[in-house]
C-alpha cells in the first residue's frame, strides 16, 4: 500500500490555492478595467463647459473628456466641437436639439451628427440614432454616435479610430427653406469608456493626431484674424496620452504563464506521486 508524504499534499494543496487564485485574478482583471467608474465621470468642482461652438474644424471649441457642452445658432449653421481619444477609449458622442416652438415651423427637419478624427477623416458609428427626423411639434431631437475602440497602431490604408483629435459635426441635413434661420439651443456631451487591449494594433503611433486649432482673439474681427490667426491645442486626456507599451494584455500573458507554469508542476506532481511509492519496506 503505497501513501502520500505530508510534504506532498501539502505542496499539492498550495498549487490548488495558487491556481484558484490565479483564474480569480484573470476572471475580475478585465471588468474592472472596463468598467473602471473614473473613466468617463466628472470630477467634482469643475468648471462648467464651454457655451459656444466653432463654426468651421479650424474653430472647434474644445470639449474636454466626459463633459458637456452648449451653444446657440441657427438652423442650418454647422457647429463644430473637438475633443482627445487615446488608444484603448470607446468615445461616445450625445448631442440634444431644442427646437422652437411648433408655431413658428413650417414643417420636419433631419438632424446629423457627425464624427471626425484628426485627419478629417469621418468615422463610422458602431451604433446610435446618428441621423434623426424631428416631426413639426416636436420639441426635442436627441441624437448619439458610439464610435469604435481607438486602436494604437493601424495599416497607413485603413480608417481605424486613432489617438488624437476627434471632432464632432452637428447640422440639420434637411429643413424647409421657411425654417432657415430659426434659434436653437445645442447640448454636446462625450463619455469615454476604457475597452483594454483587445483592440491593440501591435504598434504605435509616433504622435497623437493632434492638429492645431486656429480662433481668433476675442474682440478681433474676421479679417484681423484671418491676417494673425492664434492656434490653440485642442487638448490630451486628463492622464496624459498613452505610453504605447502598457495594455492588460500584458496581465492576460503573465498571469496565463503563471497558471501554465503552475499547472505542470501540479500534473507532474501527480504522476510522481502514484507511480511510485513513496516508502518500501526495509527487505523489499
């Protein structure tokens, strides 16, 4: 009758604890860097957002992560905003249009938001109600783009989200010519969720897709600007942009060498264990 040495089931009982630990580590990792509250709330204290909007991609009024924004105009002005994304971030754009009253239109109007990166290249919306019509009693269109995670790196030919500028387009793309020029009240808010390294591209960019933003000084008129325009930096996260180096999948590769590591020395164990006894009596 062969038996297990103290010594031996106790290592085996470690190696249990060690494992069990291990896949607890990998099964609560990822949520809480998904979910990380942090990400995407306003600090308390702020300072209130900006209460206007640029006119033109150069004139982007900046909106910093996670906060809001409003402007008056007009129906049928396009109005722009800017705000950083950094590799890992799935922005969410929300814009909400207050309309005037029903007695003063003359018919529906179509709403559109749209969704820039620092090349101007318009990105697509995952999902949301990026375009939507308002009837004629309307008094409200609330509009929403979820944009793809911004990867780090990507091939010079794709149009993948990368870390920099995002602008965000708001107009109506439809609208009786008696409604031109109607007052509305704008609200643009952006959220940011953090989606970890799944998306990592295996690279990184040299620089963020950060251009610059030309406005003019207050006071100065049109032409004056046009002659000294000043630029502005449109921004970074509140962290700073990302090394490039650090993702979870650094955690997920560790952690699976670990558990692999810890996995064998338990299996070898094991086999040692019942394939030879592990006391002979003296004679045998």
């Amino acid at each position: 009758m062969t038996r297990t040495p103290r010594r031996a089931r106790g290592v085996r009982r470690a190696l249990t604890g060690a494992l069990l630990a291990g896949l607890t580590l990998l099964t609560t990792a990822g949520p809480a860097l998904a979910d990380d509250p942090s990400a995407s709330a306003s600090p308390a204290g702020e300072e209130a957002g900006p209460t206007e909007a640029g006119t033109t991609f150069r004139t982007a009024t900046v909106l910093k992560q996670g906060r809001s924004g409003t402007a008056q105009a007009s129906a049928g002005d396009y109005l722009y905003w800017v705000f950083p994304a950094d590799a890992g971030q799935r922005p969410t754009v929300e814009a909400t249009v207050k309309l005037p009253e029903s007695a003063a239109r003359r018919g529906t109007s179509t709403w559109q938001v749209d969704v820039y990166d620092g090349l101007r290249r318009r990105q697509a919306c995952m999902y949301g109600h990026q375009t939507r019509k308002a009837a004629a009693d309307a008094a409200t269109v609330e509009l929403s783009c979820v944009l793809r995670p911004v990867r780090s790196w990507s091939e010079p030919w794709a149009d993948d989200p990368l870390p920099g500028s995002y602008y965000i387009r708001l107009t109506v793309v439809d609208l009786p010519a008696a409604d031109l020029g109607l007052p509305v009240e704008v609200e643009v808010g952006t959220s940011i969720k953090e989606s970890g390294g799944g998306h990592d591209g295996g690279g990184t960019l040299a620089e963020p897709l950060v251009p610059g933003v030309s406005v003019a000084s207050a006071g100065e008129s049109d032409a004056r600007a046009a002659d000294a325009p000043r630029t502005v930096a449109t921004g970074e996260p509140e962290d700073g942009w990302a090394s490039g180096w650090w993702t979870d999948r650094w955690l997920w590769t560790v952690g699976g060498g670990v558990l692999a590591a810890l996995a064998a020395v338990f299996g070898y164990s094991l086999t040692r264990g019942r394939g030879r006894p592990a006391h002979v009596p003296p004679g045998l």
